[in-house]
C-alpha cells in the first residue's frame, strides 16, 4: 500500500470543483473551492505539495466519476504527479460516510473520508488508451443524438394529434427532415465505434465473443463493454451484476424485517438496460432460453423474477466467454466433463 499522507475529495460540477483535504488521522485541515478551468486546477495541483510539505505522490485525491466534467481534473492532477482515483458515485452512495443531506461542502468532506478509509484498494487512475477515449466520447455523442431524436419525434407526434389547429405543412416536413438527418448521423456514429473495435486487435476478440451470446447486438454490447471496461474494470460476474442491480439482495432481520428479495434501485441504469434488452431478446429468439423461462414460470416464479434470471445468466455467460477466451457454444462441453 502507497504511504499516502493526505486525501483530497473533489465534488465536481460543470463550473466549480470543492475540495477538503484530511490527514492520515482523518483531522480536516483545508476545504476551499476553484474553477473548473485549466489554469486553475493546473495552480492549485502545482503549489499542493510545497502546501503541504510533503511529496505529490504522497496526496491521494479521489474524483467522484460525473462524466464529461471530470475529465479535466483527473488529467491535470494526473500529470502534476498526484496520486488520483476516479470512483464511480455509485459506489460513493453506498458509502456509510455518505451524508442525507446534500451540498457540495458535505460531498467533497464525505468523497475525502472515503477516499482515506479505502485509498488501500482502490486503483490509481491511468489514461485510457486513445482508442477506448475515442469510442467512449462517439458513445457519448450517440446517446445525446438519440434523446434529441427522441425528442423532435414525440414533439412532432403530439404537436400533430393534439394541436388546436394543424402544424403548418412545411414546418412539419422540415422536423422531418431533420429527424431523417439525425438518423443518419446516429448511424454515421454506431458505425465508426463499430470500425475502431473491429480494427483493434485486443477489443474484437472481446466484443466478437460477448457478440456471440444469445440477445447481444451490436448496440447493448458496446454499452456493456464501457460500462465495464471491457470486461477488465469490472471484472467478475458477481461484480458486474451488484453494480447493474441483477442481484436480488434479502431484507431480513429477527422476526419484524421481512421482505422479498428485490434489486437495488442505487445502480448503474445504461448497464441494467443493456441486460435487459439482451435477456427480453433472448427470451424472444432463442429456444435455449425461452424454454428456461417457461420452466421457471411453471415453478411459480414471475415474469420479472425470471426475466431478472436471465439478465443474471447472461452476465456469467458473457463472463466466461471472455475468460475461457472462447465464443458461446450451445452445446457447450466442459473439458471436466470430457476427461
């Protein structure tokens, strides 16, 4: 483990980053806020360590993961020498030092202890390569392109059945028009992410086996793979389906808590998404999976238990996939079984 010094927690939003530094014995000695600009964060993680007397490896700062408005911190902390930590604000959440209350005050002194309790197993930030940095912002871009899309077509759809008087002819058909060009740059999109993987030599293998699994298309296999990191960030079924939320989890305690097993709403939603619509079409397309369903609704379970089941055994199949570096078979054999 790193001797680390001092734990800086950074809340961030798109304008503003605040931050509260603690001591190895967890005493609060600084808390401040700067622009989410480049000069600024570039001054402040320059003059940290001659600060604090003490070497830039030796500062631990943990980033809570908001998306785009992280990036610049993480990169500039990064190449100041500092110690740095991108953790998902799921995991953060779940935190016992987590408060109810929420300002960013309390989030960057709660990110701070977090960072302090666990700095021992958590994973030091490394840039992605630039071919993962490319496919994730075209993923990014795809994602907002689609919510515009959807967007102008429910408008245009409503403003068509329930306007008091009828949209004038040429304005209807220009939203048309642009709907048609959204669509084709959407496609524009999903094919080049498509053309980076196909021409890395490390991502296709992965994505062709993930591909080889009944209900994973070209779309919700791209989401689950940066979700994941390829499989590498998170990389164990169990892992994968905690944070998804396909594991129900048990509420019982004595004789008064009593409650079905039930799936976190505290989850990674794209994830569980992608899940979903991979198991809805295996259990549609495929005779393996939608024999496994009828059984399990003869047995008494529901439609979502069981559709939860699927989603639960399709995160291990992809898994193994990937580590026994072999696409998905139907008639699959273990090699136990064969010797």
């Amino acid at each position: 483990m790193a001797n680390y010094r001092f734990f800086v927690g950074w809340d961030v939003s798109p304008d503003t980053l605040t931050y509260c530094i603690h001591t190895q014995q967890a005493e609060l000695i600084h808390e401040g806020l700067i622009p989410n600009e480049p000069e600024a964060i570039k001054q402040w993680c320059g003059q940290l360590p001659t600060l604090l007397s003490c070497a830039p490896k030796e500062v631990f700062c943990l980033v809570e993961h908001t998306g785009l408005y992280s990036h610049l911190l993480v990169k500039l902390a990064h190449r100041a020498g500092l110690s740095v930590c991108l953790e998902d604000a799921l995991r953060i959440n779940k935190s016992a030092s987590r408060q109810l209350d929420k300002t960013d005050d309390g989030d960057a002194r709660s990110i701070s202890i977090y960072g302090l309790e666990r700095a021992y197993r958590l994973q030091l930030w490394v840039p992605d390569r630039k071919v993962l940095a490319q496919i994730e912002g075209l993923q990014r871009r795809r994602r907002n392109l689609i919510k515009n899309r959807q967007s102008m077509a429910t408008s245009l759809k409503n403003s068509l059945a329930l306007d008091k008087e009828p949209l004038d002819k040429a304005v209807s058909r220009a939203i048309q028009q642009a709907i048609a060009k959204l669509d084709k740059v959407i496609a524009l999109v999903e094919a080049k992410v498509q053309q980076l993987i196909e021409a890395d030599g490390e991502l296709q293998p992965i994505y062709r086996r993930v591909r080889s699994c009944f209900g994973f298309g070209p779309k919700n296999t791209v989401v689950v793979l940066l979700e994941t990191g390829f499989l590498q960030k998170i990389s164990t079924a169990k892992a994968c389906a905690n944070y998804a939320g396909l594991r129900p989890n048990e509420h019982r305690s004595g004789t008064s808590i009593h409650r079905k097993a039930r799936t976190s709403k505290k989850v990674n939603l794209s994830l569980k998404t992608a899940f979903h619509q991979a198991a809805f079409s295996a259990m549609t397309n495929s005779p393996i999976h939608r024999a496994y369903y009828q059984r399990k609704r003869q047995e008494g379970k529901t439609h979502l238990q069981v559709l939860n089941a699927l989603r639960n055994k399709l995160c291990r199949t992809i898994y193994a996939c990937v580590k026994n570096e072999e696409d998905y078979q139907i008639n699959y054999t273990s090699a136990l079984h064969k010797s």
